[in-house]
C-alpha cells in the first residue's frame, strides 16, 4: 500500500476537553526554526534510538520519546521534529480510549489505525492542540502531522478537498502559535495553496511515483524537503533528488536506525 499513510508509528490524539479550541492568530509571529533545503537528516520510528547518526535534523516519535532525548539530541547539534498522526486514530496509544468514537473512520491499512473525522474540527481542535502541547513541552523544534490526505482515501466520511485544507491550516497554526515548524506530509496535490502555512515538506516516495517534482515550490520558497524511498536504489533517484535540493534517504519500512542517504 501506498506509503500516504502512516509509517508504522503515528499518534493519535485524543484530551480532555470537547471545546473547541481557540483559533491561532494569524497576525501572531513566533521565532521558529524554519529548515533550508539541503539539510541531512534521520527518520527513525521504530527501535533503540540511535542519536549519533551525523546530521542537522531528527525526526523520531512524539510519544516515545522524553523531554530528555530531545534535550540530548539538542547537545549533540539537532533540530528535532515530532512525528505525529494527526489524521489517523491508533489503538496503540496511551489516551485512545478517551478519544470519542464518532470520529474513526475506516482503517487505513495499517493495524490498529482508522482515519479520522476531519470535519469536527470542534472536536479534533482540542484534542491536536494537546498533542501539540506534548511537542512544545518537550522540547521538540517542529512537528510533522501525518495522515494529513484523508481526502484522497477511502476514511469512511465524505471528506472533500476543502475540508482537508481547512484542517490542515488548523493544524499548522497551532503548531506555530506553539513556536514549532510544521512539516507538510505528502498531500501534493495541495501544495500551491498550502505552501505560505507550512514550513517543510515531508514526502514518501514521491521518486517511485515520478512526483517529486511537484515538491518543487517548497525548494523554490527556501523550505527544506525531507523525501525517503524505500523500494527504489540510491542510484535511480538521488540523481534527481540533488537536482530538486531535496534531503533524500532510502529507509526501511519499519524505519529504523538504517539509513542511506544520497
């Protein structure tokens, strides 16, 4: 299955309040860390962590890493980004039972995991902005919302492309009233008119696909594009990688501590 969905980890967000949350002030600006094209990386979500792979930026669980990993990462020279599932429900976390059940959806191919409502913002709102919190209290320089394409997939809801925007854009403004970089994963084909909310993209596969020149905008506007293959050698897309200024790897599905980058 196409890698839109979530690899292997992903959050799911749940809180304890059914308000709505506030929404950001968009006049609001707040020093962030705001990543440059180029830059190496590591993305690793599954296994003993390995924090002395030689490269600017880590993107690793929100949830199971501590406040004191990123402080680590941190010595060591790293921006750190936390990976969440913002539009997929997992059963694996440790609030999935207080997260209601009227917003999961149908599950996206991977156990445990359901797409979620992203219409009831009123409800998801609240619940994000927790998620959110964790990250900035943790210390983390950006976040990277996954499962941000409900729309293109069969969730369940009769998601359009204007409710994903809508969405996405809460996100993204939370993120930032938080001071973190937002990372927008996959979702191409909303590039053009969410490229000014995020600072980076993230993208999986997108040389398998022969679409990573639709990533193009972002390298244009002086944001960074961390891109992962895992099917394809280094030899058939870091060509084209270093000719987009894309931060390329090839991983493992399980994204572990391997890595080869081009």
């Amino acid at each position: 299955m196409r890698r839109s969905l979530p690899p292997l980890v992903g959050l799911l967000l749940l809180a304890t309040a059914c308000t709505a949350a506030p929404e950001p002030d968009p006049k609001r600006t707040v020093d962030r860390w705001r990543p440059a094209p180029g830059l190496g990386w590591q993305w690793q979500l599954s296994g003993r962590l390995d924090p002395t792979v030689d490269v600017p930026v880590y993107d690793i669980d929100g949830f199971d890493h501590p406040a004191s990993t990123v402080a680590d990462l941190h010595r060591r020279g790293r921006k750190v980004i936390c990976y969440l599932s913002t539009g997929a429900w997992e059963d694996f976390r440790p609030d999935a039972d207080r997260f209601p059940k009227a917003l999961l959806g149908k599950g996206n191919g991977w156990e445990g995991e359901r797409w979620l409502d992203i219409r009831r913002t009123d409800l998801l709102g609240p619940l994000m902005a927790k998620r959110l919190d964790m990250c900035r209290d943790k210390g983390f320089d950006a976040v990277e919302p996954d499962n941000m394409d409900g729309y293109k997939n069969r969730t369940g809801f009769p998601l359009t492309a204007a409710d994903q925007l809508r969405y996405n854009r809460l996100i993204a403004g939370m993120a930032h009233e938080r001071g973190l970089a937002v990372g927008l994963k996959n979702d191409l084909d909303q590039i053009p008119k969410l490229l000014p909310d995020f600072d980076f993209a993230v993208n999986e596969q997108c040389a398998e696909y022969d679409e990573c020149g639709r990533l193009a905008p972002f390298v244009a506007a002086g944001k960074a594009v961390f891109h992962v293959e895992y099917e394809l050698t280094t030899e058939q897309f870091c060509p084209q990688a270093r000719k987009l200024g894309l931060s390329s790897l090839r991983k493992r599905y399980e994204l572990d501590a391997w890595r080869k980058a081009c």
